[in-house]
C-alpha cells in the first residue's frame, strides 16, 4: 500500500476530513489532499506528528517499505508492539518489552537469552538451540552493537 492509501485509510477509519486531518497536523488542507492524490509525502516533522496522532509506526505511513525488527532481541515488530518514549511517541527501533518510557529491560546480553531461552523453546526448538541463535544473531542488533 503506497502512503496515500495509508494516509486516506487512517483518515477516514478516524472519522476525520480532510480539514480535520490539516488542523491536527499543523498543514492546509490542500496539502493534505496532495498527500492522498500522490502528488507529494509529508515532510519528517508531520510523518512523526501523523504517526502520534493515528498510532502507527513511520514505516506504516510509508507502506511499509521495510520489516522492523527490535533492535535488542530482534523479534519483528508490528505497530502494536512497538516501544514509546516518555512523551508516547513510538520508538521504531525497539519492542515495548525491551524498551519502554525510556528505559531498556536489559542491561546484558545473557539475561536475555536466559528469557527467550525459556519462553521460546518448543516442540521444535529445545532451550540450547535458541541459546546457540540468540548468541548469534543478537550482537549484530544496533543495541548490542552500541553496548560494546
């Protein structure tokens, strides 16, 4: 889905018009209707205001150009699971269980393989095998990358 989708879809699902949308996101109204014809895409600043008014990630207001994944334990993230910041915007980066108000759950990379270990092991996963991935894979995250 291209952004003017996006945009007209959140638009109408919140009951909102186009001069609604406008007043909330500080533009005119015609701004607005270029963004839902494709003629133009909101600048940075209104992507992060349209993003904190509907509640969906930057990357969904771009059609999703991209899968994310936490950057800590490097499960994929879905607008519902994204982390907030202390002023409730969303924090692409994380999940809300490794970062949430500011704050990161874990401080060292063993505490949380011990977790993911623990609750992702399955019928077919046993707890060594996701202790051998989660070593792996989680020091190429950009958390674990900035720790070291």
């Amino acid at each position: 889905m291209d952004t003017k989708d996006v945009l007209y879809e959140l638009r109408t699902k919140n009951g909102m018009s186009q001069d609604d949308l406008a007043e909330k996101v500080f533009v005119t109204r015609q701004a607005v209707s270029r963004w839902e014809n494709g003629e133009t895409t909101p600048n940075t600043d209104t992507l992060k205001l349209l993003s904190k008014l509907f509640q969906v990630s930057i990357n969904t207001l771009l059609g999703s150009p991209q899968q994310l994944v936490c950057q800590c334990c490097g499960m994929p993230l879905e607008d519902s699971m994204i982390s907030r910041e202390k002023d409730g915007t969303l924090n692409e980066d994380y999940c809300q269980w490794c970062y949430a108000d500011g704050n990161f759950t874990y401080q060292d990379m063993d505490t949380l393989i011990d977790f993911c270990a623990i609750h992702m092991a399955n019928e077919n996963f046993t707890e060594e095998q996701v202790r051998t991935y989660m070593k792996q894979m989680l020091p190429g995250l950009k958390y674990w990358k900035n720790r070291a």
